[in-house]
C-alpha cells in the first residue's frame, strides 16, 4: 500500500503523467499521433492503424494511476523505492510506450 498523503499523491501522479507525456512524444511525433495532458488526465489519441484513444488517469481515493488501453485496464501503484509509478516492475512512461507500440503494430 502506498505511504503518499492526498497531497503527495496529486503532485507525484501530475509529475508521473506530464513525465510519461514527455516519453511519449518523440514516438507520437514518428507515428502521427496526439498526446494531450489536461486538467490531470493524460489522453493519447490514434487515428491509425484506427481511431483509439488511451486515458491515464490518477485515482485519489486508491493512491494509484489508472490506464485504459486497448480495452484493459492498468491499475499502476506507487513503488517507494524507486519513486516512481509502476505495475509489475514496469514504470508508467515504460507501459505507455510498450502500449502504443502494440497497438500501433497490431
């Protein structure tokens, strides 16, 4: 279980997601797609191979970032050791790249 306050938790996960923007805008720029960052959620929008969109968003009550993606859900959590949010060891920049990848080749 996350240790993070209410606090904590709105400035890391807002530091976790313009991060992760900031990873995937190189590939966003080879590939043609949108990556939008507002009002606390992380969009990133397809028109090719179709029309899909990704949404990361933080959840407070839990302490963790959720992501939708290729009809999945990813519930990612804090790891205090390496400060910074994760799901099985894979960071969040790490699985949104990985993400689009996939779904850029399928």
């Amino acid at each position: 279980m996350s240790t993070l306050s209410d606090q904590e938790f709105r400035v890391r996960s807002d530091e976790a997601l313009e991060g992760a923007r900031r990873s995937l805008l190189p590939l966003a720029d080879v590939e043609g797609f949108e990556v939008e960052f507002q009002n606390g959620v992380l969009q990133v929008l397809f028109e090719e191979p179709r029309e899909a969109k990704f949404v990361v968003s933080p959840q407070a009550p839990v302490r963790q970032i959720w992501v939708s993606a290729m009809s999945r859900s990813f519930k990612l959590a804090w790891d205090p050791d390496r400060s910074l949010f994760a799901l099985n060891g894979e960071a969040l920049p790490d699985l949104l790249v990985r993400l689009s990848r996939e779904f850029l080749e399928g």
